[in-house]
C-alpha cells in the first residue's frame, strides 16, 4: 500500500503543456511496450518543468527547461541527464536516467527521461497532518546531512566526473557569475542585495585545495525520503546546477535555505523549506555535523552564508523576471520580488552581526 504523502502529481498549469502528439509518437518509437499516453506536472519547483509521463502502465518523469530560459546558460539537459548517468552506479541516490532527447521538434526543447522514485518530499506548505513528529524530524535532519557530506565525499575521478567543472577559480567565477545575472534581471532596487554582491566580491577566502562534487540546491524539497522510514532518503532530485567545486559553497547555499525555529516570523515567511519544525538541527548544529561528520574544517562561514542568500535572492530574481516579462504566468511567481527584499535583509544583518544565529 502507497504512502499518502507519497509526492504526487496534478494537473498541469497553463502554458506549461507539452505537444501530446509528438511525445506519444517519439515514445512508441522509442520503447517496445505500448499504450496510451498520460501527462501530469509536479506542481512543486521553480526551474526546470518535471512531468510524470504514464505510458500504459509505466511511469517515467520527464524533465525540460522552463518557458521562456535560456537554456544554454542553466537549463542544460545534456548536462544533468550527464549527471545521473554517472551518478546512479555510483552513488546510487538518484532516478535512473533513461533517454535523452535534443531533438527540439518534439518538444520545443531539449528533455529527457527518467525512473519515477516513489516516496515522501518534505515542503514548506505540507499539509499539517504531513508535518513529522519531533523525534522523526531529528532523525529526518541528521539523515539529511549524512547524505550531503556522503556526495561531497565522491570520489570524481572514480565516477568519470573529474572533467565536469573547472574547480580553479571557482569561488571567484560564482561571484562574478551570480552577481552578472542579478543585474541582468533586475526589476527593482534593492540596495541590500547590491550590497551584499559587493561584500562577497571584497570578501572572498582564499581559493581552497579541497574540491568536490557538489550539488548546489541541496534542500529538504529535493530529497525523496522512503515512505515507510522517513529518516532514509531514496533519492537526491535536481542536479541542474551540479559541477565540481568547493564543497563549502554548497554548505553556504544549503544554509541560505536553512531557518531556525527561533528565528523571527518574518524569516519563516520565506517558507522556503521546512527547516524550522520541531526536531530540526539549526544552522550552527547543521555546520557542527557537517564539519564534524566529513572531517572538513569550515572557516568563514558567514562568507559562505551571506553567499548562500545571495544566490537564493538572485535564483528567485530570474524568476521573478521570467513572470514580469509575460514568459510564464504561474501567480505563484506573482510576489517572488517580496522575498529578494527580506533576502537582502538577511544578509545586511549576518555582515553586520558575523553570526549564523540571532541575527535580529
């Protein structure tokens, strides 16, 4: 018997349809077995587009870039599709990858398939009857960072993903990169958030020796936990922006992410993932573990911090801009520049405190 918090799929948004016709035709071309053909969307996500595609009676999940990206910049299907199909022998924590297709007559776009993982996604807007007790949130919290310091500890050689980023010049080039995106779609001034690019380009440690795998948007909503043991995860979702670099980078971005229970109500209403329930580490207890559990020494923190808030604040930015350019009409984006403001104020306090905790 299914879990009924196993993640599901619904109806999909307008706009967000894909040519039917074309993917049944490419599909029964593509595998032996036959049958009608079913599309629904995971409602959930703010990047790339994940469908559930039932082909008779089997079921894949599709994955093609937002309406209206620039695929070639951050939605590179190729790419992750890469990803996985290094990954799954390996790591084994992800779907397993099944086609790729560039043929852009299918779809408009690039796509690609994938295994369907069944199992329970934690998120900001779960139901209440959803919500893990304590305990089980405790065990939730440390599994999550077991498995984040098990992908920083990859060896890329091994997998045959030692040439799948540049880790020389990293920090200096995701700088320069996220701040070049957060001016190209700007829609309003922020001050803050300008601000805080500025103290990341002043501020930067030196370049470290220590390089890995790093998944870059590891979080409470792209993990698939087993429906009967909440405390294992099946499943790492979302490598759009995996490459190979300094590992405290994607610590800082998981932080960015991270609000502790006691922090104040207008940082929950980020409500970004559900970090501040009951049973939850915090971001001091989230380093500790990290730090203790990988053996990793992890100075600079707030450096780290502040650059895990900025990166948010700008991924919510091209959002954000997508919607006020008419390319997506999804009203979930309506109000995104709300958050790119409270975002901006997250920063300004962590420079100015040089803390993770209290920091208002």
């Amino acid at each position: 018997m299914l879990n009924p918090w196993n993640d599901k799929s619904t109806t999909i948004r307008k706009g967000e349809e894909l040519q039917m016709e074309n993917l049944q035709s490419y599909l029964q071309d593509f595998f032996t077995h036959k049958g009608d053909l079913k599309v629904t969307q995971f409602p959930s996500g703010f990047s790339n587009l994940t469908y559930l595609v039932q082909l008779g009676n089997r079921e894949y999940v599709l994955r093609r870039p937002p309406i209206g990206a620039n695929i070639k910049s951050g939605h590179d299907m190729k790419r992750e599709y890469g990803i996985l199909t290094a990954l799954k022998p390996n790591y084994g924590k992800v779907p397993t990858p099944i086609l790729y297709c560039q043929d852009e007559s299918i779809l408009g776009c690039p796509f690609y398939l994938m295994g369907r993982v069944e199992g329970v996604i934690l998120r900001a807007k779960m139901p209440v009857e959803m919500i893990p007790s304590k305990v089980l949130m405790q065990g939730i919290s440390n599994s999550f960072v077991d498995t984040f310091v098990d992908l920083h500890q990859l060896d890329v050689k091994e997998i045959g993903l030692d040439d799948f980023g540049k880790p020389q010049g990293y920090m200096q080039r995701q700088i320069e990169g996220w701040t070049r995106r957060y001016y190209k779609s700007k829609t309003d001034e922020i001050p803050r958030i300008e601000a805080a690019a500025k103290w990341l380009g002043e501020n930067m440690p030196k370049e470290p020796k220590d390089y890995s795998l790093i998944h870059n948007d590891f979080k409470y909503d792209n993990l698939v936990l087993d429906s009967q043991d909440w405390t294992k995860v099946n499943a790492v979702l979302d490598w759009e922006m995996a490459t190979i670099g300094n590992p405290l980078m994607d610590l800082g971005t998981t932080l960015g992410y991270w609000v502790n229970p006691n922090d104040p109500d207008f940082m929950k209403a980020l409500n970004l993932t559900p970090t501040h329930l009951p049973g939850n580490l915090t971001r001091e207890e989230v380093v500790h573990q990290y730090s203790l559990k990988s053996g990793k020494t992890v100075n600079h923190i707030i450096f780290y911090y502040v650059y895990g808030l900025f990166k948010i604040a700008v991924i919510i930015q091209q959002i954000y801009f997508r919607y006020k350019k008419g390319f997506t009409h999804d009203q979930r984006f309506a109000k995104l520049i709300d958050g790119v403001n409270l975002l901006g104020e997250i920063t300004h306090m962590a420079i100015a405190k040089k803390r993770l905790d209290r920091l208002f």
